[in-house]
C-alpha cells in the first residue's frame, strides 16, 4: 500500500491546478500526467542537445 503525503500550495497554485483538472481527474492523475508530459520534455530537449553538440561515428556492421 503506497502512502498518502500531502503538499502545501498556495490558493493561486491551486487554482491553477483546478483548471488544468479534466472532470472526474484526481490531482495525482493530473500530477502523473503532468509529471510524465515534463519527463517526454526532457528528453526531447537532451535529445536535440546531443544532436546537436556530439560527434557521431558510423558503424560499420
């Protein structure tokens, strides 16, 4: 059984995440979802860094 934390946010915050909310989502779905949009973010963003900064060898096979 997972544990249950609570997190302070301010009223604005809250506000914020209620609008972001889908009806009948749960703030942990919506923290899940926004959580993993931000991990997908990521690494398209390194991606697009090693791309373009390293050097790349071709393998020969």
């Amino acid at each position: 059984m997972s544990a249950t934390k609570k997190i302070s946010v301010s009223e604005e915050v809250w506000k914020e995440l209620q609008a972001l909310k889908k009806p009948n989502q749960t703030f942990n779905d919506l923290l899940i979802e926004l959580l993993d949009r931000e991990k997908k973010r990521k690494l398209v963003r390194d991606m697009k860094k090693i791309e373009e900064e390293e050097e790349f060898v071709e393998l020969i096979f």
